[in-house]
C-alpha cells in the first residue's frame, strides 16, 4: 500500500504565494513521473505540473512562469512553488504519484493524495 499525503494550501490575497508539499511512502521501489493536478468547483481536473523521475517537467500554460515544481528522488517527495496567483487558481490541489511496488513489477500504479485547498481573493 502506497500512501501520498499533501501539505500547505490557505488563502492569500492575489499576487500572494503559498508553498505546497507531497510525500509518498509505503511500498515503494521507485516512483516514476510524480506531480500537481488541481479540481476547481466546476470538479474539473487539470494538469498543474509534473516531474519525471529524470527531471523533466512538463507544466500547464496556465502557470508557466508563475509556479515552480521539484522534486527529491531520495525523500519521494514534489513541492510547488506558487508565485503570483490569481483568483483562477483557486482550487483544490492534488498530488499524484506513479509508483512501482518492486523491482519487477510489470506497470506503475497511480496514487492520489486527497488534496489540499488553495483559496485566491480579497
């Protein structure tokens, strides 16, 4: 069993910035691409960004230039670093991980965390 717990997340003004945290633990061999997606009351779920196991990012237009994800192989874990945020993006943010258990396991098994709120307005 894997699990994958978030942190940070409040409210702040727009312009502001808040720091997010993920951590996966439990039967891990080795985590492959880890990353933010985020659902807003419409429960629409989009990309935020994603980390290769490489460190490659791939980051949603929305954001680039304003946010900022890395990643720590040895701790499994992502930030995101959110700078300048707008009322647009408030939404609950999920982390996800893809994960394989052991050394030959046949495919990566995606784990959501449960999310965190994130909260832009005056």
């Amino acid at each position: 069993q894997v699990q994958v717990v978030e942190s940070g997340g409040g409210r702040v003004l727009p312009g502001g910035s808040l720091r997010l945290s993920c951590v996966a633990s439990g039967s891990i061999f080795r985590v492959n691409d880890m990353g933010w997606y985020r659902q807003t009351s419409e429960n629409q779920r989009e990309l935020v960004a994603t980390v290769s196991r490489g460190g490659a990012i791939n980051y949603s237009d929305s954001v680039k230039g304003r946010f900022i994800a890395t990643r720590n192989n040895a701790e499994n874990t992502v930030s995101l670093q959110m700078d300048m945020l707008k009322p647009e993006d408030t939404a609950v943010y999920l982390c996800n991980a893809k994960v394989l258990s052991s050394w030959d396991s046949r495919t990566a098994e995606t784990y959501w965390g449960k999310g965190v709120l994130v909260t832009v307005s005056s």
